[in-house]
C-alpha cells in the first residue's frame, strides 16, 4: 500500500505541473457578434454565385464561350472571385434583361468582366489589352 501512495504523490505532482503550464499558456477565446444583415449579406452572395455557375452549365452558353476562346475554369474562377456588391447588381441586371437576350447578356457582361481585370493586370486572357500599371 505504500508504494501505490509513494508512485501516487510522483503522478499527482506531474499533473499539478502539467495543469500550471497547461493554463499559462491558455489563451482566452472571444467571440464577435455578427449582424443579420452581414449574415444575409454572405448568404445573398452565395446563392448569387451558386445560381452565375448553375447558368454555365447550359449548352448555349458553354458553346458561346468556346466560341469566343474562353475556357469554362476561367469564367468559375473569376465568378468566385467577385465581392458580394458585384454578384448583386450583376443578379439585378440578369433579372432586369429581357428573357431572349440572357445568354447573349451572360456572356457579354462575362466579356466586360474579364477586360476590366485584363486592364488592371490581375489577368492576361485578351492579348490586345494593356495593362493600365
């Protein structure tokens, strides 16, 4: 019974140490708090992209972009890549063309898109675009 008790004291000092280093080093967790409106925000912005990369898979659309030379992956790509305020008015005016002039509409603004990040050298898609740096 002595040796259990003697082992024992060795056990328990090795967790007390333990137990102080362990909370030493602890850091506190904080928490903010998140608004409805930053949450719907986010939401929003998902389901907007989601609904831009349902829209490239239609046959129409996938041969138009072919036509032009523009690769499926680099409009996915940079569809992921838009901030929330461009998904949004770029939604607004999908819903605002007319019903025939959708898929030419997608790929125009698709168009107007990658010259604007041609011009400001985040891509090098269009040869005949100059860096505006």
């Amino acid at each position: 019974m002595q040796t259990i008790r003697k082992h024992l004291r060795y056990v328990s000092l090795f967790m007390a140490i333990m137990m102080a280093f362990g909370s030493v080093w602890a850091t506190s967790a904080s928490a903010g708090v998140v608004g409805t409106g930053e949450l719907l925000t986010e939401q929003r912005a998902d389901l907007d992209r989601q609904s831009l990369l349902d829209m490239l898979e239609r046959d129409e659309v996938k041969d138009k972009l072919a036509e032009m030379g523009v690769s499926q992956e680099q409009v996915e790509q940079r569809i992921q890549n838009l901030t929330p305020q461009e998904l949004s008015s770029f939604e607004q005016q999908l819903a605002e063309a007319p019903v025939g002039e959708d898929v030419v509409g997608i790929i125009v603004l698709f168009l107007l898109v990658f010259i604007i990040t041609d011009m400001l050298c985040a891509t090098n898609i269009f040869s005949f675009i100059n860096c505006i740096r």
